[in-house]
C-alpha cells in the first residue's frame, strides 16, 4: 500500500481532533471570535488568542482553564504591524508551533456610500485585507518549518451581496461600503493564498457568515434584528456557536483536501 493511502480508514473522531495542535485566533475574545476560540479549544488544540479587549481577553482566557481547556491570552492590537509580527513570535516561542491561524479581528469605519471619505477605505483596507496578510504571512513562516497548517479567514456574506436598504432605513445606518469592500478582498486573497501555498501544504479557507447581530444590537435595536430575520429562509438570525462545527472541520483533518473555498453560513441569506 502506497504511504499517502494508509489513513483511508481514519475514523470520524481522529478525523475532527485538534489535540496537540497549536492555533492563533486574532480577535478571539469578540462576538464571533469567542465561538472560534472555543470550538478550536473543545476540539483539543490550544489556542492563542490575540485581542486588544483586556478585559475580554482575560475573562475569557479564565474561563476556559476552568474547563480545563488549553488557552492564552496575547493583548495586542492586530492592526498593528510590530505588535502583531511580536506577537506571532511569542506564541511560537512559548508553543514550539504554529498548526491552525483564524484571521478574525476587525474594526473599521462605517460610512455610508455617500458619505465614505478616502481615508475610511484606507482604514478598512488596512484593518482588513492587510491586517490578514500580514497575519497569514506570519503563520505560513511557522508552518513550513512543521510541515504545513491551516489558514482560515472570516469574510461577509456581504462581500458577495449587498445589504437591503430597507433593513436599516430609519433605524441605523446600512452595512458599510468600505466593510463590504475589505472583506471581498478577503474572500479572493484566500483563494490566492491557497493556490500559492499548496505546495508547502497550507490549506486555506474562507467563513462566510451572514446575520449574527451582538447581544448589545439585538437589546438596542430589536427592529433590526426583525428585518434580518425577514430575508433569512430559516427565519432567523444566526447563533455564534454556529460556526463551531465549519471551523473545526476546517481546521481539522477531516478537510483535508479542502482549499480555496469560501464556505457560507447565513441560514440561506444568499440562495435567495
């Protein structure tokens, strides 16, 4: 039997577990990038996670040792060139490796069409698609030296459609053109990351969710959340710790021949 087909008959479980593995989740103590943290964890890796909410971080970081699960916490700002590459390099140094990176972290303005000056594009293009590249090129120099990893990027079902302008009128304002710019970049630097680092076997993957409005929105704004739910086939709006299961499977090997997608979670959003 040729050596690539010994693991034909991996079981399911092997298939999903993470433990041993190292990962790196920038923005990891938000909304979405708790969930991320927390699957990646639950599924036996440990995580490093780089946020700039200390007090977040740190709550967070807390609790998962309690669970006896296997977390660090780095307080950076991930749009911060040195800050970030040192903080790459620290993890590294204390892990021993890099295995899995989820480029989560963002913050940007969020100016209307008409309204958008040049420097909020070059804020969202800077806190996005650079602040990911530079973050992936950091992983990829750590993967190579262990054989390969596991990139994964979180765009926008609003990198690929726009927003209903009736959902927001009157109540706040639209999602913003320069988000929806960045994180269309995203989607197709994934693409790109992942045709040009197949050979040092890094896969590269894209999440696309669609309506996952914070606690806070959903208390200050219910009218919003409303309207959501009204374009949404599944009738509601989605759950963060309904991005468990697509991130594990695409940190894990049960992916294994899986790079360059850009996988859509929105309970429908964009099959209408």
């Amino acid at each position: 039997m040729r050596k690539k087909d010994k693991d034909m008959n991996k079981r399911i479980n092997k298939l999903f577990d993470l433990t041993g593995k190292v990962a790196i989740v920038t923005g990891g103590a938000g909304w979405l990038g708790t969930a991320i943290s927390q699957a990646l964890a639950e599924a036996g890796a440990t995580v490093a996670i780089i946020d700039c909410n200390a007090v977040a971080l740190n709550k967070l970081v807390a609790g998962f040792n309690k669970d006896n699960l296997k977390a660090i916490g780095i307080v950076a700002d991930c749009f911060e060139d040195k800050l970030l590459r040192d903080s790459f390099d620290k993890i590294v140094s204390d892990c021993g490796r890099l295995d899995i990176l989820v480029n989560c972290a963002y913050s940007g303005p969020v100016p209307e069409v008409d309204k958008a000056a040049f420097e909020d594009y070059d804020k969202a293009l800077h806190n996005g698609p650079a602040a990911y590249g530079i973050a992936a090129q950091q992983a990829a120099k750590c993967m190579r030296k262990s054989g390969g990893g596991v990139i994964i990027n979180i765009g926008s079902i609003y990198a690929m459609v726009t927003g209903y302008p009736e959902v927001y009128e009157n109540i706040t304002s639209p999602n913003s053109i320069v988000y929806q710019a960045g994180k269309a970049a995203i989607i197709q630097m994934t693409r790109h990351m992942a045709v040009y680092w197949a050979k040092d076997n890094i896969r590269v993957n894209c999440i696309s969710p669609g309506t996952f409005p914070s606690d806070l929105t959903q208390k200050q704004i219910p009218e919003l959340v409303r309207r959501l739910e009204s374009k949404v086939p599944m009738g509601r709006i989605g759950r963060p710790w309904e991005l468990k299961g697509t991130v594990v499977f695409l940190a894990s090997d049960a992916s294994s021949y899986v790079t360059g997608q850009n996988i859509v979670v929105d309970g429908g959003w964009t099959a209408w």
